[in-house]
C-alpha cells in the first residue's frame, strides 16, 4: 500500500491540463519577479548556495584529470534545477494562499503528506543528472581517448580547434538538449502539483507529460527562456543565479497555476507536527521515549 500511494497519491480526481500561450509565461515571469520583490531575504536564504556550489564544482574540476567534465556539471543545473526550487514552489504557493511566508516556511516540504513522492522524483532526477555525466565522458573519450588534457589551455585549444573538439562540441550540445528535453517533460510541473494534491509521483509524472504533449510549442518557449536565464545567470562566476533562480522557481509555481486546472477540493494546508515544550529539568529522562 505504501508504494501505491508514493505512485497514484490517495487523490481521486485527474489533473486537468489547460491550454497555456507565450502570453502565460511571460504573466508567470512577471508573478515570480514580483514574489521575488516581495520576499528577496526568503530567495537569498535559499539560493545563495546555488552559486557556491557552482563554484566549488567547478574548482574540484579544476584538476586536469576531471576537467572534461567541467561544463557537463555546469550545465547539470539544468537537470536538478526543479529539485533544487522546491522550496521557493513552497513559498509562492503559501504566499498565493494568504499564509505567513516566513523563511522557515521553505522547510515546509518536510511536513508534505507527499514527502515520499517528492523524494522518489528527485531520486528520478539526480539519476539522471548522473546519467548525463557518463554520457558526457563517454563522448569524450570517444573523441580524445582516455588521456587526460596537459593543461587548461591545451585542452580549450583541442575542443575549439580540432575535428574531435567540433565534434565533442555539436554531439556533446546534441545530447545535452535530449536530457534537457527528458526532464522538462518529466518535471515541468511535476514537483508543483506533489506539493499542491496529493497525486503520487507517477501521476505528477503523467500530468507534466500532458501538459507538454498539450503545449509544445509553449512549454519548448519555456525551455529555451529557463536555458536562456540559466546560462546569463551562469556567467558571472555563477553569482547571477541568486536572483535567476529565485524568479524562475516562484514563475514555476505561477506557470503550474496557468497549466493546470485547480483541484475542486483543495488539500489542508499541512503544518510541522507542534512538540510539547520541555524543561531543562527533565533531562537526561526526557531522552527516552517511553516518559512522557
């Protein structure tokens, strides 16, 4: 019963897909631009270690035996990016309800019914994200042999100047879009609709491949603009994504709102479980769990 509901959730009811226009991403744009006026502290608190994980990846790449996997890594943001705004989903949906909105909200996930769902889909994601990355190696290998580069500067020579780099570039970019395609259709809305119904993992799945499948053109527009903002955001030693990916996962939320239908019975709004407060006189005792 408990893999059942991590697949199909306890709701009955099936999402219903909307059709969605260039118009609602940019009106979703503008909502998570706003939310990100409205709480900038909350989207600092949680993004600002984005940018810092970028760099120390890139630094432990550094090393001339890791560095063809340089950029595969940088561009792996792409990958777990709808993972990693999970909690900036959780903020926008609490602040479209009224609730307080509050940093420590973003833990809320935490206390979601469908926790083991989400869990199971970032698993799906960082698969993956890892996946991508043997790929990419393979691709190198093929092109240069097992051989790792002398040096930076002979390795961006070999890649920009040579048949085996033009080809490393144009099937390693190739590839890369088919990932970046498989996890925009797998997540697109995905994670969304886990934190808004109680839907399983498998259903969110489903409904962001319909959502997709109803939208091509659309949802292939939003593709390109969260590529296009990653990268900008990218560029300044990776400090631009503090405010890239805060506006694109509040937009996120707001897009799920545009693409599909409300739930006719809303799910309660879940809070952390209260604990009864202890004095400092009941330890070490209150460490067992048979006191009460």
């Amino acid at each position: 019963m408990a893999n059942s509901h991590i697949l199909v959730g306890g709701s009955v009811s099936r999402p219903v897909v909307r059709r969605i226009f260039p118009s609602d991403l940019y009106q979703s744009l503008a909502r998570g631009v706003d939310d990100f006026v409205a709480m900038p502290s909350h989207a600092v608190f949680l993004c600002v270690i984005y940018p810092l994980l970028g760099i120390f990846l890139t630094a432990i790449t550094l090393g001339n035996s890791m560095l063809p996997l340089a950029f595969p890594i940088a561009a792996g943001f792409a990958l777990v990016g709808p993972l990693a705004a999970i909690g900036l989903y959780e903020l926008s949906r609490r602040r479209e309800a009224g609730l307080d909105t509050s940093s420590h909200h973003a833990l809320d996930v935490l206390y979601s019914p469908s926790l083991p769902a989400i869990v199971a889909l970032a698993v799906l994601l960082m698969a993956i994200f890892l996946i991508w990355l043997a790929v990419a190696e393979w691709i190198y290998i093929a092109n240069f042999g097992y051989a790792a580069p002398a040096s930076l500067r002979q390795f961006a020579g070999d890649v920009l100047t040579t048949r085996p780099g033009w080809n490393l570039i144009v099937i390693g970019t190739g590839v890369g879009f088919l990932f970046a395609v498989l996890v925009l259709t797998v997540s697109a809305v995905a994670f969304p609709l886990l934190l808004d119904r109680d839907v399983g993992a498998a259903v969110a799945v489903l409904t962001s491949i319909r959502v997709v499948a109803e939208n091509p053109a659309t949802m292939a527009l939003w593709g390109f603009i969260v590529a296009a903002l990653l990268l900008v955001g990218s560029l300044p030693l990776f400090l631009g994504l503090t405010v890239v990916m805060p506006v694109l996962g509040h937009a996120s939320w707001h897009l799920y709102r545009r693409a599909v239908e409300p739930d006719s019975v809303p799910r309660p709004d879940y809070e952390p479980r209260q604990r009864k407060r202890r004095s400092a006189a009941d330890f070490p005792a209150a460490l067992f769990p048979t006191r009460e």
